[in-house]
C-alpha cells in the first residue's frame, strides 16, 4: 500500500501542497551566490522547466536561443551564397544574370532585401506563435546582417566627401 503525504485532516495533499510545507519551515539562509543559484535552480525545477526546455519570458516567446543562433548561421550562409559567391559551375553568377534587373534581380543584388527573405522560411520553422515567428524572422536576418559586415572585406561605409575651397574668393 502507498502511503501518500496526508495533512491534519488526513486528506491527500497535492504536489504545491506538499512543497508549500517544506518550504513552511525553512529558516532564511544568507544570500551568497551560491544559494541564489540554488533557489533559481529549485524554482526552475519546480516551475516544471528541465535541461534544455525553453524559459518562460514576459512576452511569452517560446524561442530556443540555440534554434535562433543555428538559423542565423544558416541565414547568412545562403544569403552569402546567393549574393556574393559564383558557386559551382558559375551556377549563381548565371542564376543573378537571369534574375536580370527584375524586382528579383534587384532582391539578389541587396544582400540586406535577401536576408530578409532567407531568413523569413527560417522564423517560420523555428517559431511556435506568430509572435515568435515575427521576431525570429527579424532576429535571423538582423543576425546575418551582422555576420556579413563583421566578416565582409568589401568598404561599405559612405564615400568621402569632396571639399575643394574656391581659390578666386579669400578668406575674410
């Protein structure tokens, strides 16, 4: 016979019952690191989260920060493939001439307008709601963008300005 945690009354306690009364009794411990991890550690672990679940947020999002990292890397590989690269066989420097200067020409050209598309199947698969996936979606592309300009040779920054002084009026 299984002898279940009863109260007073004798009646059969629920899971938050029985932790409400181990936790009655227990003095305050100084706080130290140490038991602050602890206490996060128990409360995770008693909220029902485990090892590799996702954490709850205020907005509710249920993104995986390894999903959204793994995507973002996967983003920015296509995006570099598809923009930058002549791939095998010259295969997407034919694939840009045919796009020509068509709206998807124009897409294949802007490496920043084809992250967004690539990186829009990619929010798509690692989202859960549609908040998810409208922030994934944002967050892969926006992490491409970053991996191209920390990784791109190309000077994307603006032309110098040309400043040339009249020589036929003098300074006052």
């Amino acid at each position: 016979m299984i002898d279940y945690p009863r109260n007073s009354n004798r009646e059969i306690l629920s899971v938050h019952d029985q932790e409400e009364q181990r936790h009655k009794w227990r003095k305050p411990k100084p706080a130290s690191l140490l038991n602050v991890r602890a206490r996060v550690t128990e409360t995770i672990c008693l909220s029902g989260f485990t090892k590799g679940s996702t954490m709850p947020s205020t907005w509710g999002l249920k993104l995986s920060l390894t999903d959204v990292l793994i995507a973002s890397l996967a983003a920015w590989r296509l995006t570099h493939l598809l923009w930058g690269e002549d791939g095998p066989w010259n295969c997407f420097v034919r694939l840009r001439k045919l796009a020509g200067s068509s709206i998807a020409g124009q897409i294949l050209d802007c490496f920043y307008c084809l992250s967004i598309w690539i990186a829009l199947p990619l929010g798509w698969w690692i989202g859960a709601t549609w908040l998810d996936r409208a922030i994934a979606w944002m967050a892969i592309s926006g992490a491409a963008i970053l991996l191209e300009r920390i990784t791109s040779t190309r000077n994307v920054s603006a032309a110098p300005a040309d400043w040339r002084e009249d020589s036929a009026s003098p300074p006052e």
